[in-house]
C-alpha cells in the first residue's frame, strides 16, 4: 500500500512540477540576457542573408513539418487546448510553459527564429537535442505519446542543424 502511494506521488510530481524545475532555463535566461548583444546579431543577419535563406530554405521543407507537429504547442502557438487545460492550476502551467518557451525560441518567424541567443547558439542547442533529447520536456511527453521525437526525425534535426551551423561559421 505505502509503495503504490509513493509511486503514485512520483507520478504526480513528474507530471505536474512545473518545467523550469527540472530545466536549466532559468538559470540560462539571466546569463543570456546578460550576454544579449541585438545589434551584432542584426547586422549579421544582413551581411550573410544568403547563407540565412539556405538554412531557411532547408527548415521549411525538412524541419518545420517536424517542429510545427512537436514544438509549435510551446515554442508556437498551441492550435488546440488539451482537456486538461481547464482544470484549475495546469491552465497556469501550461502557460507559464509556453510563455517561457517562446522566451527562449519563438518558432513561428521561422528562421531565424526570434530568441535571446545568436541564430548560431539556436543552432547548436537544436543540434544537441537531436543529438541526445530533452525536448519536448519530459512532462509534455507524459500526455502526448506521439509527441516524441522519433530517429528519423532526430536524424533529420541533425542533419538540418549540422549542416547550417557550417553555413554561419566564420
Ligand atoms: C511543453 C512545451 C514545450 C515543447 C512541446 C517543446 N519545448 Fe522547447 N522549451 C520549452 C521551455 C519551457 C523551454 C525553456 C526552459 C528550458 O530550457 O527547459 C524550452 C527551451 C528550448 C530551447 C532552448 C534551450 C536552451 O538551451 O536554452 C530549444 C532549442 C528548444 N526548447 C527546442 C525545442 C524543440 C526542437 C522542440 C520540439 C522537438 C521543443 N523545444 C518542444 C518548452 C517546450
């Protein structure tokens, strides 16, 4: 009896801590602002638009299908609520999540995406989930099965992700 409780309780707290207790995101949001250079990152954007509009080009037949179906809930924006959105206290969470997500990379310019990082850094943070996961959170996941990204798709990021952030090396 005592067992089933305390699993039942690691259920809950998994379930419904809120991501930036497991997430490094905090913590990276105030160095990021403390990092935040707009101008460099504007005029880099200018002198190198044609390699911009390759990586974009490639996002938007490879990537986006994948991100719009497994990111777009948070880091676009959510085309459907989920039952549990009404129930009081997840509503809060579910938009503290996206609120937060979008803080760090807002998706739905594509790219570059609107963020506080380099169009650079987004790269190889996308590369790195590609690579080893972390994304969707695993809360997320919990409620949408599908919602994982499968090899393929991995693959794909990483593939995407490589071979841009080559383009934007100086
Ligand atoms: C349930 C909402 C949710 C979903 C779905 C989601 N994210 Fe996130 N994402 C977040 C939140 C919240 C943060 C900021 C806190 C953190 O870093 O965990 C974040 C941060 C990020 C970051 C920045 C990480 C960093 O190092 O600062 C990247 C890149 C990212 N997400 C990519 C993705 C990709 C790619 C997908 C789809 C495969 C995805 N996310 C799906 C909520 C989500």
């Amino acid at each position: 009896m005592k067992t089933t409780i305390i699993k039942l309780h690691l259920v809950t707290i998994t379930v419904f801590t809120p991501t930036w207790v497991f997430s490094h995101g905090g913590e990276n949001h105030v160095k990021s602002i403390v990092k935040k250079e707009p101008q460099t990152k504007s005029q880099d954007i200018d002198t190198r638009k044609e390699a911009y509009q390759k990586i974009n080009d490639a996002y938007l037949v490879d990537i986006k299908p994948i991100f719009e179906k497994k990111c777009f809930d948070c880091h676009g924006d959510l085309k459907k609520s989920p039952w549990y959105y009404k129930v009081p206290g997840i509503k809060q969470m579910i938009d503290y999540d996206m609120r937060e997500a979008k803080e760090h990379i807002d998706m739905r310019k594509d790219f570059p995406f609107v963020s506080h990082e380099s169009p650079l850094k987004d790269l190889k943070s996308i590369k790195e989930i590609g690579l080893e996961g972390g994304m969707p959170p695993l809360r997320y996941i919990l409620g949408h099965w599908d919602a994982r990204l499968s090899e393929a798709e991995k693959k794909s990021i990483v593939k995407w992700s490589s071979e841009s952030i080559k383009r934007l090396q100086p």
